[in-house]
C-alpha cells in the first residue's frame, strides 16, 4: 500500500479509503468486519463513514465500526477514521425542532457525541461536513470546532460537496481566526465526473486540502458491469445512463482490454493522477470486491495512457481560466 499526507497536515493516510456506506445495508456485520480485517492487512489505515449511514436505520454503519473496533487487537489504534454530519438524523428523538439536514454549532456538538458514541472511541480524526450550509456563519462552525479539538475529540477537520469557492472562504476564515482550517474536501469525481478539474481541484491545490473522490466509478458505470449486468446484482444501472455514454464504454472496455486491466481499477488509478487527490473511495460490498481494489495503486498510467482516457472521456480543458480563456 502506498501511503500520502492528508493535505497540508502530517496525517499519514492509505491511497485507498475504504468506504463503508454498504455496511449494514447491503453487507451483513459479519462480512463488514471481514473487509475491515482484510483492509487493515493490506494496508489501508484510512476509513471513511457517515452518521446518516444505515439510512432508514440511520447510525447503524458506524455501529457497526464501534463494535469491531470493540474486538481489540489495535483496530481502533491502526484505523483513521474519518465521519460525517449535515443529514437529519431519524434515530434521534431528541433533534427537537433542529431535526433538519444542516449545519449549526448545535448539530455539530450533538451529532459529535453520537457518533462517538456509537464509533465506541472517545476521538475521531476526521470530522467531515457532509454538505455545505450557507445559511450557518462560519464564526459559528470554526468556533464549534476549535472546541471539539480542543477537547480532544477531534483532530481534523474535512468538507464533503463544497464548491471552489466555499473552500476558499473556509480557508480564509479560519486563517483569520488562527486555525489549520479544511484539511480535506470529499469529492464527487470520476472519468465520468470531471467538472470539479475546473474549479475545485485547483482550489483544493491552492489551499493544501486533500481531496477524496466519491463515486469514482460513477455508480457502477466504470465497473464494467454496465455493459455486461450480473444478474442477481443488487441494483442495475439506468439504462438510459448505459445507452447515453455507450461508445464511451465501448471504448474504455477496448482499452482496459489492451492494458490488460480491469475498468474499476483502471478508472479508480486514474482519480490518483489528478491534482491534490489524496485517495478514491473504495466501496466493497465483499470480501472478493476488496481483494480486486487492492490492484489500483500499483497500476501507473502514463501520459499515452492518459491522453488515451482524455479522448474516450474529455474533461473541462483543464483548470480554471485557461480552460476557457487565454
């Protein structure tokens, strides 16, 4: 496993995050903690979750992560683990009329202490946003986290769906008031996804914050299985989707072939090419699944194979504003 700084911090992370959104959904606990063994054996140390994962049971995931950190055996010791909150939260009775999907220095305090909670530690490494609230100053949210890092309870700060230009504001305020500020921005992206190359890579760049790719297979569509359905699977993709981008996964299929790679692994490698990326967020429902992943960073795609996936699968033209000016 190959590792890397979490932005401009000294965190040490895994260039793959093991996502466990899965978990408790579509994976039962027993093969859930199956996957985590299996990536902490491989190397990866970086895992990422969310309060509102369970989703109708929402906390169950991190639940699920608290009891096999309870196993022992220097799980919880070995693991950064990084949640989130913003969403409502359907198991708590106690939200009052604060019970919305949103930021506050409130929901921060609370939301905090249940996931502690239910994570079974007394610190998080991460605490992420899990979307960005404009309506919630940011003298409100960069003093209810200079609280719980000085409490101990967490160490970092990360955002997830922000834009360019949210960063830059979080960047700015918490300067102002002396602190790191965003360690870490969780991103949608992929070969299919590649807007934020225009403004948001650049930004993350700018202001030392690493980014993490979400859906970097694109719900499914660069697993290679769009084209060819596994019944049984546990959802099919939109057909329109498939009919829409059908050449290019004729194309990418072709290619993958000619390398000799799989097109999961080939188009998560490629999120690792990309300015300020940090890790791609891997989400193994399997065992097998994880297995399969661990291939992606010893493939190196060169500048052929690169311009190669350009032509399949063009891009914004580049960062901001030469992408559309001189």
């Amino acid at each position: 496993m190959e590792f890397t700084r979490l932005g401009r911090s000294g965190l040490k992370v895994s260039r793959l995050c093991l996502g466990t959104m899965n978990f408790g959904t579509e994976t039962e606990e027993k093969e859930a903690f199956k996957i985590m063994d299996a990536a902490l054996d491989a190397g990866i140390n970086f895992f990422d979750t969310a309060n509102v994962y369970g989703w109708e049971n929402s906390g169950r995931t991190e639940e699920i992560i608290g009891r096999w950190f309870a196993q022992g055996g220097g799980r919880r010791e070995k693991v950064v683990i990084a949640t989130k909150f913003y969403g409502e939260m359907k198991t708590n009775p106690n939200d009052g009329p604060n019970k919305t999907a949103g930021l506050s220095s409130y929901k921060l305090r609370r939301h905090l202490e249940e996931s502690l909670r239910r994570l079974q530690t007394d610190h998080i490494e991460l605490y992420q946003m899990h979307h960005v609230d404009r309506n919630v100053s940011w003298d409100e949210l960069w003093e209810g986290f200079r609280i719980a890092m000085y409490q101990g309870k967490i160490g970092y700060v990360g955002s997830s769906n922000f834009a360019g230009f949210d960063l830059v504001k979080a960047q700015y305020e918490a300067k102002a008031k002396g602190m790191l500020g965003l360690v870490s921005e969780q991103h949608k992206l992929s070969l299919l996804c590649r807007l934020p190359e225009l403004e948001l890579l650049p930004a993350a760049e700018e202001h030392g914050i690493g980014v993490i790719a979400w859906s970097p297979l694109d719900g499914g569509l660069l697993s290679g299985h769009a084209l060819h359905p596994i019944e049984g699977s546990r959802r099919s993709n939109n057909p329109e989707r498939v009919e829409r981008h059908r050449a290019q996964l004729e194309a990418f299929e072709a290619f993958c072939k000619e390398l000799g790679e799989s097109e999961a692994n080939v188009a998560l490698a490629w999120t690792l090419t990309r300015p300020a990326m940090t890790a791609p967020i891997i989400g193994p429902r399997t065992l097998e699944q994880l297995e399969g992943a661990l291939r992606v960073v010893e493939i190196k795609l060169g500048e052929s194979e690169l311009k190669r996936l350009d032509e399949i699968f063009p891009g914004p033209g580049g960062a901001a504003p030469k992408a559309y000016a001189w």
